[in-house]
C-alpha cells in the first residue's frame, strides 16, 4: 500500500514445529472487518501500521484460506491471535507447536444447482456457510435440562422421519425471541471435537428424504443414561453423545443453537450450477454446509430461499457432491428455459405446467383427450416445446405453426369435424438488457412473423436476444414458456358466464404443429429434413431429476406418402361451469320458516343438485348440527353417495329418521353445504372459476 508506514513484526515458531505451509498475517479492525493479509517472510512480516494503530487493530495468523477470510473462520482454522503490548516497540509473536501444528488444511468442494419447476436459475447468489453448534449444554440448568432430555427421550423411542422443510421464502426463525423453558444465557461458541463415527448421512437436506437415525445406532449406554433421574448423569451423557443426538434437536426449535459462518458468495451460471473451494482442518470434522439464496428483484437483492438451518444442513458435506436448491418464489425468473437441444429435435414436453404430453391419453373412445384420471381441458392451452435450434436453423427451419380442428360434440363420441383453424395469439420472449448502468428486460414477438413464409408463422426462438441484448430470460413462464395459445373459452358456443347456459363448443380438438422452412409454404417433412420427433415420457411437473423423452409414437404424427409433416394431438375441451342448489329439508309436517315440527321417528328428508352437464366434476356435501357436530349419516360426495340417491339427474336426495339427525339434542338447527368442483385444466391448476357452491338451513323441533 502506497504511502503508508509499514511495521515489522517479528514472527517465531515454538517447539517441535512440523508445519511447512505457508503462514499469512490477517489484520481485522476490532468489530472484524478485514483490512490487510500479507505473508509472513522468514522470521517476519510487514503490516501497513503505526506502531500505535495496533491498539484498535487484531491480528491472527493462520494458514492461507480459498474463502475470504474473517475472524469466525481463521478460528474455526485454529488461527493464533496475537497480542500486542502497546508500551513496546519492538513486536515479536510466538506460535508455539500446538496451534501451528493443527493448520494443515484439507480443500472441498461445495458445488450444486439453483432450480425451479426442474430448470435452472441464473444469476443467483448463492450464500455458502459452514454450522458450528454452540457448547450450551454445560450451562443449562437442571430444569432445562430435563426438558431437553424428554424431547430427545420422546423421538429416541418413536423414530420418525424428518418434518419437511418450512417453504421458502420464509422470515428469519432466529431473529425475534426463541420459545423455551426460560431464556438461555449468551455464552461464547466452543469448538466441539467430533471424533464419533456417526450416522449423519441420515438427516434428509433439502433435496434427501431420509429416516432419522433408529434407535439401535444410539449406543445403549446413551439411551439408559437419559432415562436416568439424575441431572450430572444426563448432562454427562449428552455432553459425551452430543454428536449423535445433533439430528434430533431438528424437531425443537426452541432448543435450535448454533453459529453459521459465511464461507463465500457464489454467482449461478447459465446452467443454475455454482462451486467454490473451501478449507478446512484437515484433522477436524468435515464441513456441515448450509446455503441460502438471493436474487435480484426490483434492483435489490432479496432472499428467495433460506429454511430453517437444522434441518436444512448437509452435515459432514460429502465434499463434490451436488446440492440442489429448490425455488418456488414466483417472482425468480429461470435461465433460458428452451434449450438449444443436440442433434436435430423437435420435443413436445407438455401443457402448461402441469400435465405432460404422455398424461393426455391416446386410447381410441370417451377417454381420449382427457388427462389421467379423466380431467378435461379448458382455459387457455400452452403448448410447451423444446427445439434444436441451431440445427434447425442452419437446415433453413426457421418456423413452426399451430393449428387446430374440432372432431367431436360435447359428448366426446359424437362426430362433428371441423376445418383446420390456426392459433394466431401473439408469443413473446424476454431478454435481459443491461446499458449505462441500467437494467431492463424486452420482449421480442416471436409471431405471428409478417415476413414468415406462411401466414400466422412463429419464429424458432433465435439462439441470441436482439442487440443489445445478453441473453434470453424467463419472466413470466406462461408468456416466456409458451409455444403457442388455445383459447378454447374463445370457440363459439363457450359460456362466458353461468348464466350463458352449457357449453356447446365443448369435446374433442385436434392441435397439430408444422415446421416450415425460409422462402417455402410447404409443412417440412421431418424424415426427409433428417429431423426427430420427441415427446416426454413421465408425468408433470417435472422436478430436479432427468427428464427423459422417447421417440413420438405414430399416433402423434401425421404423415403424408409415409413421411411425417406435422406433430397431434387429440385434447377434450369442456368449458362448462358447474351448478349447486340446497334443496329445503322436507318432512311429514310442513316447515314454517324453514323449522321443521319432527318427532324422534319422524322422517326428513334432505337433497341437493350438483351439475357438471358432462360429469366432469366432484361434489362434497355436508350437513353440520348447531353444536358444531358433523352429521356423517347426512354426509355424501360424488364418490360415497351414503345413501342419496339421483333421481333426475344431478339431484340427490336422502331420506333419514329425524332422531338420527339430532343424535343426543331434543331439537337442533342444521347448517348444509353442497361444494361442486368443476376439473376442468389449463395445465396450471383446476379451472374454480367454474366451481358451485351452495348453502341451505333448517331447524328440528318437537311437534
């Protein structure tokens, strides 16, 4: 450092040194923050001081650190601490064998991957920290003490997995006032010695659903000197197990003590994965890492992922093993979600979010089109695609369209084909621009392309953004995802309201994609053009693990003269909105304002509409005493009826002796509820817009 006086201090090394790495001066200001490192030359080394700045000045020496290096981590290195007597002018430190001799450092590396909904997250910052448990349990006193001891006593003896990790983002669990017997006092963090060969693997991550450890790996003397009544014992036992019991203290957060140190802060790359070395004590413990993340939001950073520290350390981090950080804050946008895939493939992955293309089924009847499990489509439909640009482009595909045609009524059997009807809703893809200091994110209309060589033709998404664009980015996964728009509520026919009636566009439709080349109208022809047809093969949404896919079946093609020219597939539209109605309770007496006189054997009788024109709905009814008592005899659902019985169609009614009503009440009002849940998809979420819902009352009294 220019301009600056330097002073030397004299460095000798004590005993039976067997160290020969190198040694580096750290100077930290008192509250810790690092002002200079330089290495030590010989018997000395030279720091950018007056002799009497080092009254506010702490110097460690240590070994040399791959993180950037704070007080916290050269002690939890075995760093020496020098101390410096201001009357003396000549400064000399002596590290006797017993420090210098424990600074062998052993690197690891943490690496893994930022992803949300199984794609990667760019640009995040990743927090890497190492958790060092503080040495509170010689300070507790006897009450708390036996506290602890029952809640480990009650896991010890009833095993049980993990409990799932809080959702993120959530706020910090440490920063207010930790729930307990009595507050605990503050005591300085000791260095634990962890020489037990353990189980730790056990304790499930983030990403790892593990048991927790079963009793047998406890040794037996652990178990019986925590049953133990006397206090020394119990202490005794936990102080000399305490490695083994660090799992369980994840179900109590009222006993969560630790120290977490931050290690580095790493950037994701374009593929969401980050690395760094890290040090550590060769002859100590392995690294326990815990990792929180930021992202940029509104130009500040904000913290998008940090759960709960116990439960969420990897402790003895088996170093090069891959972490996967899951997000789910929906304001964290993904890297370039369509990769540019190798070889020459077109893959058709799903609709929407949630239902894969190998979840729409393909058997020839009532079913076809529908989702596993009988769920029809409605909304507004985005097929997802992933291509390979670059081949394709340099073959001169530049384009693909979507098309559509109705092929059944809302039976879904009866025929009514359609013509062929283009999807022309605009697509748009974000990319990041970064000029003058200022961040912002453009669109780019992908289609309809004016200059694309059929009318309403979409562009394959160019490998690079426009100028000055640096990259495409994922904003908002139903505009930067989609492929294309099927707006099915827009057919003619789809009710716009309830009150419009049943949807007469509903049944069968036929989306069909095409490829075109530059300067030609004609649909490419895939075999010809050396290209691969791909569909997913597992069901959505897809995770953090691979993803596979397998050749298009020929069900999904449609071909000409043996050669494919387009991409189908069949999807079962149904846009109606479902209908609910309480019917007035009835009995042999007729009810006046809705009280009905009804003697113990008196029968009553009790009913409801649930309509979905096509079945394609669920219904929960439910009838609740005026003593908060569930009435299960009065109870049904579309899958348990328990009685009722539908006669005409949709209306379910159930007759019921009236002491069976009232249970142990001489009379009693009655609340009722029918719920019905239209399952209608956009490949999102169920469609609750088309939900119905009803309440109805009655009362139960002596004639």
């Amino acid at each position: 450092m220019p301009d600056r006086d330097f002073l030397k201090i004299g460095v000798e090394l004590v005993g039976n040194v067997k160290y020969e790495g190198d040694i580096i001066a750290y100077a930290f200001t008192k509250d810790g923050k690092l002002i200079d490192t330089a290495p030590v030359d010989g018997d000395s080394v030279a720091l950018p001081f007056k002799a009497e700045e080092l009254r506010g000045t702490r110097v460690l020496f240590g070994p040399a650190m791959e993180e950037e290096p704070t007080v916290e981590g050269l002690t939890r290195l075995n760093a020496f601490e020098a101390v410096f007597d201001p009357r003396i002018k000549e400064h000399v430190v002596r590290i006797p064998d017993s420090i210098i001799n424990l600074w062998p450092l052993c690197f690891c590396y943490v690496t893994g991957r930022v992803m949300k909904n199984g794609r990667p997250v760019c640009d995040a910052r990743v927090h890497i920290c190492e958790v060092d448990h503080s040495y509170w349990i010689s300070v507790l006193t006897d009450l708390e003490l036996f506290e602890l001891r029952k809640d480990l006593l009650e896991i010890v003896r009833d095993p049980r997995p993990l409990p799932d990790p809080i959702p993120d983002p959530i706020p910090d669990p440490f920063g207010g006032q930790r729930p307990g017997p009595r507050p605990l006092p503050n005591i300085e963090p000791l260095r634990i010695e962890r020489n037990l060969s353990i189980r730790k693997e056990t304790l499930r991550s983030a990403t790892a659903k593990a048991a927790l450890p079963t009793v047998d790996l406890l040794p037996e003397r652990t178990i019986a000197a925590l049953s133990s009544p006397v206090a020394s014992v119990v202490r005794g036992a936990i102080l000399r197990d305490y490695q083994i019991l660090i799992p369980y203290l994840c179900f109590y957060p009222r006993w969560w003590r630790y120290r977490c140190d931050e290690l580095a802060v790493v950037t994701t790359d374009s593929n969401g994965r980050f690395g760094r070395f890290i040090t550590y004590n060769c002859l100590g413990d392995k690294p326990d890492i815990y990792v929180w993340v930021e992202y940029e939001i509104g130009g500040t950073f904000q913290t998008v992922y940090r759960p709960p520290i116990p439960c969420n350390t990897r402790w003895n981090y088996v170093c090069g093993t891959e972490i996967t950080i899951p997000i789910t804050d929906p304001r964290v946008p993904v890297c370039d979600p369509e990769p540019d895939l190798e070889d020459c493939v077109v893959a058709v992955m799903s609709i929407g979010r949630n239902v894969s293309v190998s979840e729409v089924q393909t058997a020839a009847g009532a079913s076809e089109g529908l989702v596993t499990g009988g769920a029809p489509f409605g909304g507004t439909l985005e097929p997802r695609v992933d291509f390979s640009r670059t081949c394709l482009i340099d073959k001169g595909i530049t384009h693909y369209r979507w098309s559509m045609r109705r092929l059944t009524g809302p039976d879904g059997t009866t025929p009514a084909l359609g013509a062929w009807e283009v999807l022309d809703s605009s697509v748009y893809r974000h990319y990041r621009v970064f000029q003058g200091g200022v961040l912002s994110y453009p669109s780019e209309q992908l289609g309809p392309d004016a200059a694309g060589p059929v009318a309403n033709a979409f562009k394959i998404k160019p490998l690079n953004p426009p100028s000055p664009g640096t990259e495409w980015v994922t904003l908002n996964e139903r505009v930067d995802l989609a492929s294309g728009y099927f707006r099915s509520r827009d057919l003619p026919g789809a009710p716009a309201s309830r009150a419009d009636g049943d949807d007469s566009s509903a049944g069968k439709y036929e989306l069909k994609l095409e490829l075109f080349k530059t300067g030609s109208a004609q649909p490419v022809e895939w075999e010809t053009e050396g290209v691969e047809m791909k569909i997913s093969d597992q069901p959505a949404p897809f995770g953090t693990g691979t993803v596979t896919t397998v050749d298009a079946p020929a069900y999904n093609r449609i071909t000409v003269g043996g050669n494919t020219v387009a991409f189908r597939m069949v999807v079962h539209v149904d846009n109606n909105f479902c209908q609910a109605e309480v019917f007035s309770a009835a009995s042999t007496s007729p009810s006046v304002c809705g009280v009905l006189p009804a003697g113990p054997s008196d029968q009553v009788t009790l009913g409801f509409l649930a309509r979905h024109p096509n079945g394609f709905a669920t219904f929960d009814f439910d009838v609740e005493r005026g003593d908060n008592a569930i009435v299960p005899i009065a109870e049904a659902t579309s899958s348990a009826l328990n009685g009722y019985v539908e006669a005409p169609a949709f209306e379910y009614r159930k007759t019921i002796t009236a002491s069976l009503l009232l249970g142990a009440c001489p009379q009693a009002a009655f609340a009722e509820e029918i719920y019905v849940n239209a399952r209608a998809t956009d490949g999102y979420s169920e469609l609750s817009l088309y939900d119905a819902r009803d309440l109805g009352a009655f009362a139960l009294t002596t004639p």
